[in-house]
C-alpha cells in the first residue's frame, strides 16, 4: 500500500531572487496584481508576470486565457533558469483544463524550484508531488485579496520563504475535534478539488501516513458531505495519520459542519484538529506540503520536522 513520502525541498529565496507570477486558473484582476507586485518588491524580489496573465478566455469568462497559454506561461516560468520561484495569481477554476498540456518530463529536468498557491491550485500541489517529487507552499497568491490586504498573511509567507526555520511550529486558534497526536507528511488542499482529481493521472491514490490538510469555500454543508463522503469511499483516506482542517468560509453554519466533520472524519481513529487558520481566511497561514510533521490537536500545533525550504 502507498504511503505519503517526504517531497524534495526547494531552496529557500535570497533578495533579488527572481520570482514568476502566473494564472494558471482564472482571471486576474489588474489592481490587485499591482498591489501584489509592490509587496513582492517590497521584499527585495524581482517579480516578472507571465505573458498571459491579464488574458480572458475568448469564450469563458472564468478562465484567464486560453488552456494553451496558461500551460505554456506555467511551464515557461518552471523552465527558466532564471526563475527561482513560481506564484500563482489567484485561484478560481481551470488548473484541470491545462494540467495534461505540460510536459512533466522538462518541468523535471529544469530542477526544484518553489511554488506557491492554493484552492484551485491543489490540483497542482498534487501533480507536482506525484510527477516532480517537490515540497510546495500551500500559501496566498500575488493578487488574491487575502493577500494584499492581510499584513499576517503576508509575513507569514515572506519568512516562509526567506527564513523557513523561522516557522516550523504552525499555531492554530482552533481546537481538538478527536484530541491526540500523530506524526506524517503533509498533503491536502481544497477538498472539493481533492474530490475532484480522484482518478485522474496526477492524483495520489492514498493519504497513508499523511497529515491531510482540507479547506474550502463557499460550499454547502451537504456538498462538503459528498467530497469528504467521496474520499471515504475511494480509500483515500484509508491510513491517514490526522487531519487538520482550515478554514470554511462561506460554507455552512459552524456548529452543523463541526457536526458533519466528527460524522464523517471521527470514525478514522486518528487526531482531528478545528479550524487550523489556512486556506480562505484573513490571514491564513502559509503550509508545505510534503514534509515530515507532527500534529498536536490539544496544543492546536504543526510542527513540522525540517524547514519547508532547504
């Protein structure tokens, strides 16, 4: 049975690093991108913006750009040597449109590089674990409003980036759903997307011995039942070693999804930590994938066994 492995970590950022900011989902709003580009820079970095990253798809208007031209920016940028990072611009939806248009064995030839992104994006996190073998940063995005506008969001980002020793222990405001403690690598994202990708070539059949991170936004509670439902059946979740779940904004009320989360998550026998403070919320933490951690859900701590970045 396949376990959850430690990723290769990229290397950390220095000032100056030159960082690519790509749209590989939807469109891209102009002022929110500048916005993101000056706290980029603001940081010492180099920011470049793909070629078609303000595009509109001709047809689609959920969709920055064509499927062509998205993969083709996302692949140009993880290609150039000159490029020691790539950010996401936002979420959205699109990611499954482009992700058989790129060729996986030069995005692996061209090295380890970091990547940052999340909710749609988890459809990347996991191909680039299971085609590259790379830790990635499940973090805000150059031009998602949780990002410009949340100081939080952005430190914690910038030192995860520049100074990943510096936030090896992940503090949660939340609480125990199952108390306990367990030790895995870490994986997840967006659970709607993690429902979705089931099946498809760059998904991971199992979370055996994972630390499995869920969030989500704008969905039901009775939609949240189906993914998570989804999950249990395929065996996903078979093996998994804890759960941490972010945040659920613009979902259900809380008390009926803390119902829903013990129904369908408690009867795994393993730590279940509450509202861990990633995904879509004012200041969301910024989580690797891929490294080795330990989950304490009474303490309402991540601490993860090596820096994110090497």
């Amino acid at each position: 049975m396949n376990r959850v492995e430690p990723l290769r970590r990229p290397p950390r950022l220095a000032p100056g690093a030159r960082v690519a900011v790509v749209a590989p989902s939807g469109p891209v709003p102009q002022d929110r991108l500048q916005a993101g580009l000056d706290v980029l820079r603001g940081w010492g970095l180099d920011p470049v913006v793909a070629p078609h990253v303000l595009d509109r798809h001709h047809r689609f208007d959920y969709l920055a750009g064509t499927d062509a031209d998205r993969a083709a920016d996302l692949q140009a940028a993880w290609c150039d040597p000159a490029v020691d990072a790539v950010i996401c611009a936002r979420g959205g939806y699109g990611v499954q449109r482009m992700t058989e248009l790129l060729d996986w064995t030069a995005m692996r030839a061209a090295g380890p590089k970091v990547f940052v992104g999340f909710s749609d994006i988890t459809a990347l996190h996991e191909a680039f674990a299971t085609r590259l073998g790379l830790v990635t940063l499940h973090g805000p995005m150059a031009a998602g409003l949780d990002f410009v506008k949340s100081t939080r969001a952005q430190d914690h980002l910038r030192a995860t980036l520049f100074a990943p020793e510096t936030v090896r222990v992940l503090t949660s405001g939340g609480t125990a759903l199952v108390p306990g403690r367990a030790r895995g690598v870490t994986l997840g994202g967006c659970l709607a997307l993690l429902a979705a990708e089931l099946g498809t070539p760059h998904a991971r059949t199992s979370a055996r011995g994972g630390l499995l991170c869920l969030e989500d936004v704008g969905e039901e509670t009775y939609r949240l039942d189906r993914y998570l439902t989804q999950l249990l059946r395929a065996g996903l979740l078979d093996g998994v070693a804890g759960v941490l779940l972010g945040s659920w904004t613009d979902c259900g009320p809380p008390d009926e999804l803390r119902a829903l989360f013990t129904d369908r998550l408690g009867g795994l026998g393993v730590p279940v930590a509450d509202a861990f403070g990633f995904g879509h919320c004012d200041g969301a933490m910024t989580v690797p994938f891929g490294v080795p951690a330990e989950l304490d859900t009474e303490a309402g701590t991540l601490t993860l066994e090596e820096p994110a970045l090497g």
